[in-house]
C-alpha cells in the first residue's frame, strides 16, 4: 500500500502476531538474568514449565500482555551481567531440551518440544548474533512503553497508574546500561531510529500517558507518579542528545547480519531453506505478481501504466466523518462472506470493535489489530485500529491520507487484521485446546503469514468477485479488477521486503538501492520506499509476511494431493489455526493426517 509520506504500517495484534522492533512495540523484549540458577525438573513437562516460568520472569512486559498480571509494574533493567546469567540460562535449557526423548510422545507433546527448542535457538540467535543489547539503541529507547496500562482496562486506573511510576523509576538504570552496553561505533540506521525512538517516547510520556494518568483520582498515587514520569521523560531525551552528540559522528553503515547470520536467523524460525533459494523464489513470484498487478489494471484501464490505474482507483475513498463507519459496515460484510463461504470456523460472535487509533500510534499506524492475551481474564475486549484524518491537517493532507483508505484496500486490510485474519487468529487460539507453551511462543512467520495469505485466500473464495465472469457486467468486471488491484499491490510490497531482507544482509545492498527497489517493484513514493528500506535493516525477519504465506500455500497444496476429494479448505484451516502460531512447517502431520481421519 502507497501510504502518505514517512507513515509505516505497523501490525499491533497482541500475543499473536509478531510485532517487529518498533519504538512502539519494543517493550520489555530484552533478556535478562534470573537472581537464582534455574533448575529444571526432568521430563518434557516439568522442561516446559521451567522454561515458560524463567522466560517471562525475565520478560515483564511480554507477560502482562499475555495475561499474567503477577507481572504488572515490573521491568528488569539489561546489565551486562544480567546478559551473561541470560546466556548461560538459555545455554543450560539448550543442553536438558536436546536430552527430552522424542519417543512416545503425542503430536501435540512432539510440537512443544520443538517449540521450546526453537525458542532457545531464537534466544541465542538474539544474544550472540543480532545482538541488540549492544548494537541497536532502539532496544533501550522504546523499552518505556506502558501504552499498555492506559489501552486496557484490566484493574483499577489507580491501581494501573501505581504500575507505570513502578517501571518508569527504572529509567536511570535502563539508559545507565543502554551507556555502557552499547558499542562504540554502530550502525547509523540503528542510531538514527533510535533518537526518533527515544524523543518519541519522551513526547507520549508527557503528553498522553500523563493526561490518562490524571484521571486516577488518588491524589498520592498520581503525585509519585508524575516524579517517575517527568524523570523518565527527562532520561529519554537526555539519552536522544548522548546519541546524537557520542555515537551518530562515529555509525556507519555496518547493520548486515551477514550470510552466517541470517541463516541462523532462518534456522531460529524454523526455516530450512538458504538464503539463496529464498531470494531466487522471492524474486520469481514478484515477477508473476507484477504481471497479476498489469493484468488487473489493464481490466480497468488499458490505455494507462499499471502503477496511474492504481493511483486512479484510491480516489474512491470514505470522506473524514465517514472513515470509521464505513470500515465497520464493510467489515460486518467481510465477515458474513468468510460466514457463507465456510472458509474457517469463526468461533466467537464478539465483533471486532472498529475505533480511532489512539493518538500515540497514529505516527506509525495505518490499521491494526489489538487483541488481548490468551490469559486475559477482564480485558477482554478486541480493537480493530484505524487511524482517522488529523484535526490540523490541510485538504491536500487529508486527500492524501484517505487516498490510502480507497475502499478496496481498506477491505484487503480489514481481511488481514480481523476476518479472517490476525482476530480470527486470536478467537481459534483462545478456543482452542492449544497448550500453554503453543499459546505463549508464537512464530513470524505463522502470525504474518497466515494474515496476508488470508487476503488472497478470500479473493480466491470469491470475495467481490462475480460468479460467473462470462455473464457479469462491465462495471461487475472492473470492481472485481480493482480488489484484485489493490490486493496485488499488499503482495507486492511483502515480496519486496524478502528480496530486500536478503540482499541487504547477504549480499550487501545499500539502504539507497533498497529505497530504490521499493521504488520501481512496488510503486512507492521516495519517502515511504526508504522508511520500508530502513526498517529491512533492524528488522529483517519482515521477509516472513511473504514465506510464511508461501509456506501455507505449500501446505494446502499439499494437503490437496493427500486428501484428495476429502480436503476441505474450511477444515485445512480450522485444524491449521488450532496450535497455536508456530512456524507452518510444523503443522503438516496435522492437516495431513489429522483431516484424513
């Protein structure tokens, strides 16, 4: 999607989707060491339950969202020291996990172990190859995020508000680490976004957060707070001038995990293939996607480029006033289609509640998915985000924004962030008999790529498309083209983001020659095509969006040939949103075998 200039599209659905390093989103997701040696009990389960309880112990943030209020009001401050116990937890659970005999146990048992293993690999890989702890100021800068205290209600206000001054008092401690962590010359994209990061979160602490704050009502409660607030604000914008003053002179363009590297990143996910052949696939179904997006707009227009008939059709558009209802009514037709069609089993009749973004998200949000944990008791409540036109913007600004929200994209979006995308996810998690270890560790590649194969997946089943082409209208015929347009565009923005992912840190590619690929393969204007660029640098896993579909598309294929007549996609899905999100792979013995019986 072409989105107004310096605007990224941030996907926030909580617990399972994988949200990348934004400074909205790094919260408590760094490593830290436990006060006791861990000693886990024999056996997969009492392995399982080690591990859950040690890794989210040191991981706060991440547990309060999943749920476990026991964690409210802590964080953990990333020393050096607290590094290593780190290391040497992981190292240990590493060497008792391999000795778990695979023999005997169930499916689903067999899936937990693998889990576990995975996410012991997905640790190292982030202590001992990405390092972010010493080489990415963003990993400090947005780790003040409490937008989760004031988004959801899951106790008193006062009680929350109590909360927040807790993990606010640690600032000192926090940026004092992130000083002596960090290395000394680092990567400038890295320093770059996290000054941005920093001055950002200073700016939310002291505007929104300290406004939700107020209205506590208990007087001594806010007063300490606002000291822990006002001092935390003070520290981010004092570690933004360190940056800028002790690290930026010296960065430089050094962010690529190089080949070695990447691999283990592939590896940590569940991925088998090379680099080589995941470019080499990447790179054949972008060129078939340009020819499905030509295809598309010469339905609609064939006197014109491909990438003017789509500027042409984001001029159908809501206006202000009627952004957010319009998204909610298109939303209740999506939904009844994914009903009609049995497309997979829906198993709540809670709707998604369509709603403004809230104000500190909307910099870096189009349209996202809130969920709650899959151990949320009170909170429970599901907000699908859409971010509205601004009070103070001009008519050409606002023109601009909306142009993104053109109807057919928007339904393509709303298909990826709720029906039956990231809440359908959610709503099959929670119904689910999926473990807790299936609940609480999920995959990038899954969590995204089941949501942007769902954009396909429906206009396949049919989704604003006429039933019989050869006797529809004209103006059926081109309506049909423009969805299949704007979907095509979604496509080929993810198919971007893997060639790049690669090449940038396989192959050196530059964050000019990546800005320019977005440019000419996707359509992308020059600032948003380097916002996508720079973000390819901290967050290389974005190429999942793309393999994880393509390795769902495999599986449904697959199931196709061992099913033969028997396969049904409603029950193919069903079974494939059963288990949690972890990496697509893993799923073949169950829906292959599971189906067949």
């Amino acid at each position: 999607m072409r989105l107004p200039d310096g605007v990224v599209r941030v996907s926030c659905a909580a617990v399972v989707t994988f949200v990348p390093p934004t400074w909205l989103a790094v919260a408590a997701c760094f490593w830290t060491g436990c006060a006791t040696p861990v000693k886990p009990r024999p056996g997969l389960e009492g392995e399982s339950a080690a591990f859950v309880r040690t890794h989210f112990e040191q991981r706060p943030g991440e547990a309060v969202a999943l749920g476990w209020h026991e964690h409210d009001g802590r964080i953990v401050v990333p020393t050096r020291e607290a590094m290593n116990r780190e290391l040497s937890r992981l190292r240990s659970f590493e060497v008792s996990l391999r000795g778990v005999r695979e023999a005997g146990l169930s499916e689903s048992a067999r899936l937990d172990l693998q889990l576990l293993r995975l996410a012991v690999r997905r640790g190292l890989w982030s202590l001992e190859t990405e390092q972010g702890w010493r080489r990415n100021p963003m990993f400090y800068a947005g780790a003040l995020d409490v937008s989760l205290y004031i988004r959801r209600d899951f106790k008193p206000l006062r009680e929350r508000v109590a909360d927040m001054a807790s993990i606010l008092r640690h600032a000192p401690g926090l940026f004092a680490a992130a000083r002596a962590n960090l290395d000394l010359v680092l990567p400038r994209p890295f320093v770059e976004t996290g000054i941005e990061v920093a001055r950002g979160t200073a700016a939310f602490l002291e505007r929104e957060v300290l406004h939700a704050a107020r209205t506590c009502g208990d007087p001594r409660v806010l007063a300490e707070f606002e000291a822990a607030n006002s001092g935390a604000a003070r520290e981010c914008r004092a570690f933004a001038a360190w940056l800028e003053a002790e690290r930026l002179p010296a960065s430089n363009g050094a962010f690529a995990l190089g080949r070695e590297g990447y691999v283990a990143m592939l590896r940590a996910e569940g991925v088998e293939g090379s680099p080589e052949e995941i470019l080499a696939a990447g790179l054949r179904e972008l060129a078939a996607e340009q020819s499905r997006f030509g295809a598309a707009a010469r339905e609609i227009d064939a006197t014109r480029p491909a990438a003017a008939v789509f500027k042409a059709i984001q001029r159908d558009h809501p206006t202000a006033s009627s952004l957010i209802p319009d998204t909610r009514r298109n939303l209740e037709v999506i939904r009844e289609f994914v009903v009609s069609r049995r497309l997979v089993t829906i198993p709540s009749e809670v709707r998604a509640r369509v709603e403004a973004t809230l104000p500190p998200f909307r910099a870096t949000s189009f349209a996202s998915m809130d969920t709650p944990g899959p151990f949320e008791t009170r909170a429970t409540e599901a907000y699908y985000y859409v971010t509205p036109v601004e009070p103070g913007w001009s008519e050409g600004q606002a023109e601009e924004w909306l142009s993104a929200f053109n109807y057919y994209t928007t339904d393509v979006v709303s298909i990826h962030e709720a029906y039956p995308g990231h809440y359908v996810q959610f709503l099959a998690l929670n119904a689910s008999r999926a473990t807790t270890v299936q609940k609480v560790f999920p995959s990038y590649a899954f969590s995204e790529g089941w949501a942007h194969y769902a954009e396909q997946m429906v206009l396949e089943a049919g989704f604003m498309q006429p039933p019989d082409p050869a006797r529809c209208t004209a103006e059926e015929r081109v309506r049909a083209a423009k969805y299949r347009l704007a979907q095509s565009d979604e496509a080929l923005l993810r198919l971007c983001r893997l060639c790049c992912s690669v090449r940038m840190h396989c192959d050196g590619m530059t964050v000019d020659e990546a800005t320019a690929f977005f440019r000419e393969q996707c359509h992308y204007e020059e600032k948003p095509a380097r916002s996508e660029a720079t973000r390819g640098t901290y967050d290389p896993g974005y190429l999942f969006y793309t393999l994880g579909k393509m390795q769902i598309l495999a599986l449904r294929d697959e199931a196709r040939r061992a099913l033969g007549d028997r396969f049904d996609l409603g029950r193919f899905h069903d079974e494939l949103l059963a288990h949690g999100a972890p990496p697509p792979a893993l799923l073949r013995p169950f829906v292959t075998r599971r189906q067949r019986d």
